[in-house]
C-alpha cells in the first residue's frame, strides 16, 4: 500500500501550484512588450561614503488581445 502524502507536502504542493497559476500569463488577455529601458548612474560623494544614485526608466506597451 503507498504511503500517505503529509499535511506539510501537501500544502506545499497547494503553494507550488498557486505560484505556478499567480506567474502565469493568462491567454488571451493583454500582451506587454517592453520597448525601452534607460539606466542613469550618478556617483556622489558625502560625508558618509560615496554614494550611488539610480534611475531606471521601463517603457512598455500593452496590447489587448480581446479587441
């Protein structure tokens, strides 16, 4: 006779597939594309060390599916 899954894998195989569900993209509905990313370094120096300032800059567009 097999043995019995436990509560604890049990509730990590509930986890697993909620995760799995969670990070995937549902069909059909809108589709994203990433058309540019812009990175800007400043380094500066203070009184506490050197300091390094970033900005990140994503633009995306969307597109529905549905229409």
């Amino acid at each position: 006779m097999p043995e019995r899954k436990g509560l604890m894998r049990s509730l990590g195989e509930f986890v697993g597939h909620i995760a799995h569900a969670v990070k995937t993209p549902a069909k059909g509905q809108t589709e994203k594309r990433e058309v540019r990313r812009e990175v800007e370094l400043e380094e500066r120096e203070t009184n506490q060390g050197k300091v390094t300032l970033r900005r990140t800059t994503i633009e995306e567009i969307e597109v529905d599916r549905e229409q």
